[in-house]
C-alpha cells in the first residue's frame, strides 16, 4: 500500500499569499485534509506534515516528509500574481519534468482542467526546497489565485469537486504504478463513512473570511518508532475509524479525525475508549 505524505502549504506564523483578508494557509489546510480523507478511503496510508495552524520552515518540511518514509510528497498552496486579478488557473511545480511525480502533475492538472481551470501546466522549480529536498517523488499543486476572484468563487462553490479531482488524479498515477488495484474507483467528496459522527468534513472554504476556527483530533497513540505507529494506524482503519498519522519532531502521533465541533470530537473519542483504546482530544 503506498504511503502519501500531505503538506498543506505555510502556516503559523507564515500566512502565504494574503488577498482581502483571506489568508493562503487555510484555504491550503482545508484542502489538503479533503484530499487526505479521500485518499485514505481509497487505499492510501496519508500522513500530513501538519494538520493545524502551525510554522514548520519548508526545508524542515521535506525533512519530515524524508523521515516518515514516505513514497510521495504532496504539498498544497495557491498561487497569487504581481498585480491581482492579472492571472488566473491551475499548475503543478516540479523539481524537474520527468518520472512518476511529472506524471502525477499531469494527472492532477489534467483532472482540475476538467473542472474549468486554465490548465498553466507542469513548472519545473528545481529552486524550492520541498522539492528539492525531498527524497521521494514531489509534486506542489498551485489550486488557482487568490488574489482572483474568479478563482476564488470557484474554490468556494466547487471545494468538494476540486477535492475529488485532485484525489483522482493522484489515484490514477498510482493505479498505473502498480500500487493500486485498478479496481479502485473514483473518488467522491465526502467520502463514504459507515456512521456520520465518524468523522467530519473539513471546514468549508469561509465565504465572510473569518479566521479558521480550530480543528479537535482524537489522539491515540505517539511512537518514536515508525512501525509501532503505523502498526496502530493500521488496526484502527481496520476497525473503520478515520486514522492518520502525523509527524511531530520526533515522534509519529497516530490520530483519529478532524471536528470543527468539540462535541464531535467528543463522541468519537467515547468510540475509541470503547474499543479498548486510550486517547485524548487534541486541537
């Protein structure tokens, strides 16, 4: 089963691209879990460099992502222009045009045109540390401007679709890798989960531009050892739970959801502790 590891571009301290107050890193976070949970419902172990509002620098990023063992390394952001309202459309950055983190680039922006982007195309950018550093095929996807409006309006009301879209194109590379059975279907926004208080969808992209509100995760388990956490992870998507796991300097934390409502949260970790195991909820 091959193993991704989600980058949501910028946070903390380091907001991105910043356009009438909406701010580059939460529309990459939100994204970023979307495509995870599709991922994952799909036969992907996902692991995330970050699932909230915090700074790692990118070099430190790539790290992570070299440390976790990864088999690919994805990372979310949105592009912006000199002038605003001067571009619009999607691409995909590379370290160089050629292998399978080309193609996955391919797969994905040919997947978000379908969608009505303006295809800009596969950009080498041998100059950016997460990918230049990553050991592991790397791939940044630029989902539209936010300094356009146009672009945004479309991130907006077609979030779920952009999600699948990327999901799928992702999917379709490793299908034809050989790291997936072609029997994987497409998929769909939000996934299909076997009770609705498993787990909630990431926030939607704020329409008003308030800040992201905090994010409520159900932690299981942290290892310094990689296979005990993966281990874990494994056991409990076994049992249907929505596990993932996330690197934090030197320990793998296994955890379970992301609840924009504590009482979520919640209900999921009265699941957990029913089942044996020993948690506490986290933001």
């Amino acid at each position: 089963m091959p193993t991704v590891i989600i980058d949501p571009g910028h946070g903390g301290m380091d907001p991105g691209a910043v356009y009438k107050g909406r701010q580059e890193k939460d529309d990459n976070l939100r994204l970023a879990l979307a495509v995870g949970e599709l991922l994952a419902q799909n036969g992907v172990d996902v692991l995330y460099t970050r699932t909230d509002d915090v700074y790692d620098s990118p070099y430190r990023k790539a790290m992570i992502a070299n440390e976790s063992g990864a088999d690919y390394l994805i990372s979310f952001h949105r592009n912006a222009s000199p002038i605003a309202g001067n571009a619009s459309g999607i691409e995909t950055l590379v370290y160089a045009d050629r292998g399978v983190a080309a193609q996955m680039a391919r797969d994905i922006n040919r997947e978000l045109a379908a969608l009505g982007f303006r295809d800009i195309g596969v950009i080498e950018r041998p100059g950016l540390a997460i990918l230049r550093r990553s050991r592991m095929p790397a791939i940044l996807i630029e989902t539209g401007f936010i300094d356009n409006d146009a672009d945004n309006l479309k991130f907006d009301e077609e979030f779920e679709e952009i999600a699948a879209a990327i999901s799928n194109g992702i999917l379709e590379t490793l299908k034809n890798e050989g790291q997936l059975p072609d029997s994987i279907s497409s998929a769909s926004y939000p996934p299909e989960i076997s009770n609705n208080t498993q787990n909630e969808r990431p926030p939607s992209p704020l329409s008003d531009n308030t800040p992201t509100s905090k994010l409520y995760r159900v932690q299981v388990g942290a290892f310094k050892n990689r296979n005990y956490a993966y281990e874990l992870n494994s056991q409990l998507t076994e049992e249907g739970f929505p596990a993932f796991i996330l690197m934090d300097g030197d320990l793998y934390k296994v955890q379970v959801g992301a609840f924009s409502r504590l009482e979520n949260a919640i209900r999921m970790e009265y699941r957990l502790r029913a089942a044996g195991y020993d948690t506490y909820i986290t933001t």
